[in-house]
C-alpha cells in the first residue's frame, strides 16, 4: 500500500476535479476550451491521487486487504515463484501501460482505469522494482494531494 499525506478529503476533491475536466471535454461549449488545455494528463494523474487517497477509507482498506489475500494465496498455493506470476506480472503490466500511455498515447479510458487501481497493485510488485515504482507513486501522490488539498483550502 502507498503510505502518503493524502487525506480522503483531498483524495474526493482530486477525483470530483478529474470528472469535472472529463465531462468538460465532452460538452460542446467547453470543449473548445478544455481540448486546447490537454487536461487528458492531469485528469490521469488526479485519478491516481484520489484512488491512493481511497485507501485511507475503510473501502479502501478493504481492497487492500484484497489485494494482499490474492497475492499471499497464490504465493502459499501455487509456490513462490507462480504466485508471484501470478499478482507481480499484472501490476507491472498495469504501471508500465500506465507510464506508455502518460508519455506517448492520448489518455483514453483504459488509462483511467488503469490510474484507479495501480495504487493499490503496486504494494504487489516485489524486491526493489517495486519500491522503486511505491516511492515514485508515493511522491506525485502527495505533491498533487497537497496541490489539490492547497487549491481547495483543505489543507
């Protein structure tokens, strides 16, 4: 799990302003405007901070829990190694389409999907790639949290 200085409150206004910039690009007045400001990166970016903010919340504490039962599952069932196949492959899979997406690709829905549960998949990537992808995750979460959080007056 990503332990970062993202409240719930903050995690809400992050994802309350990434469907506001979605549905401003798809209504016909606005569109003009928002489809020259590229909002398709931040929108990613503010889902991915709400979706790590959520697991503050009991729901988010319970799919965490999840997550983490599937993974020591497949790990004690099928062996270390399948297991490991089995939970690490996905959230490697997950952040790299995710970073695909972020740097070449217009963010599409699948993008979005993808922001909302890399959060919670990246506590499953094992040994120091997944550190790495945690401590990286942890630090543009709580840059944007406190960005939105500041923005809001939640802070």
């Amino acid at each position: 799990m990503i332990e970062t200085a993202v409240t719930a409150a903050a995690g809400g206004a992050c994802a309350g302003s990434a469907a506001l910039l979605y549905y401003a690009e798809k209504l016909p007045g606005l569109a003009k405007v928002t489809g020259k400001l590229h909002t398709d990166r931040a929108q990613a970016v503010l889902v991915v901070t709400a979706s790590a903010a959520m697991v503050a919340t009991p729901a988010g504490a319970w799919w965490n829990e999840t997550v983490n039962g599937i993974n020591d599952w497949a790990t004690s069932a099928v062996g270390e190694w399948t297991g490991l196949i089995i939970t690490g492959v996905p959230a490697l899979f997950t952040t790299a389409m995710l970073a695909n997406d972020l740097i070449t690709r217009k963010v599409e829905n699948r993008t979005l999907l993808v922001a909302a549960v890399l959060p919670v998949l990246a506590s499953t990537i094992p040994g120091p790639v997944g550190e790495g992808v945690q401590s990286v995750l942890g630090w543009i979460v709580t840059k944007v949290g406190m960005l939105v959080a500041g923005a809001f007056g939640i802070a």
